[in-house]
C-alpha cells in the first residue's frame, strides 16, 4: 500500500514541479513500484527480495539526491541539509551494517524523509478546508 501511495503522490509532485524536481519526482515514482514488489516478495523469497529492495533502494536514493539538487537550487537550506544528513545516515547504517539490518533502517529513514517533505509541500485544499471546518464547529458545539 505505502508504495502505491508513494507512486500516486510522485506522481502529482512531478505534474506541478519544473526542473530537477520533475526528474525527481518520476524516479521516486518508480521506487514505489519497487518497494510494492518488497512486500510481495518477502525475505523468504530470497534473490528476488534482494533484487527489488536493492532496486527500491537505488531509485529512492536517486529520487532524494534530485530533490536535495533541487533544494539547494531553490536556497532551500534547512530541508536540502536534512536530506543530505538523512542520505549520510543511510549510507552509513548500509556499509556498516547487514543487508537484514540496514533495509528496515533505511526504508524507515526513507519514509521519515517522505514525511517531512510531504509536510513541507502541503497546501490545504478546499476538502481540507471543509475538515477542519466541521472538526472547530463540532469543538465549539462542545464547549457550548
């Protein structure tokens, strides 16, 4: 699911973005197909495991690399040093550490990253708008 949902989510920021952003965004697109395919093909599937988290691993890293180009492009100073700093730690943990140990780390440190930038892009919308909406007169009907 979360990587159908990477996909979907790339995929919009790529339709909105100009410049390094775009590459990036279809590249960490990608990535999600692969990382659909990780949980398809659990560590008991051997190679073929390997093969799809090494790929989404790959893609994923590239995508964020793009984005921290990007970034610094744009003087975007705190997010493209948290980007390089969580790529660092990434590839720390991946060369000092067992395939079974790194790949959850880094797929977490992944989806943290994910996160951030997701909050970082978020524009309310008009759905959200009648969300919060109904969620402050509901407070107020409360408090009355």
């Amino acid at each position: 699911v979360t990587g159908a949902l990477i996909v979907l989510y790339f995929y919009e920021l790529a339709k909105k973005d100009h410049g390094g952003g775009v590459a990036g965004a279809y590249i960490a697109s990608l990535s999600g197909v692969f990382l659909s395919m990780v949980g398809v093909f659990n560590l008991n599937t051997g190679a073929f495991h390997y093969f799809f988290a090494t790929v989404f691993g790959l893609l994923a890293t590239t995508g964020v690399v793009f984005y921290t180009m990007r970034d610094i492009n744009r003087r975007r100073g705190p997010q493209s040093i948290l980007t390089f700093t969580m790529l660092l730690l990434g590839l720390f943990v991946t060369l000092n550490f067992r395939f079974e140990i790194w790949e959850p780390i880094v797929v977490i440190l992944g989806l943290a990253w994910l996160f951030l930038f997701s909050v970082g892009t978020f524009k309310p919308t008009w759905f959200w708008r009648v969300v919060i909406d109904f969620i402050e007169s509901e407070i107020e009907q409360h408090e009355n």
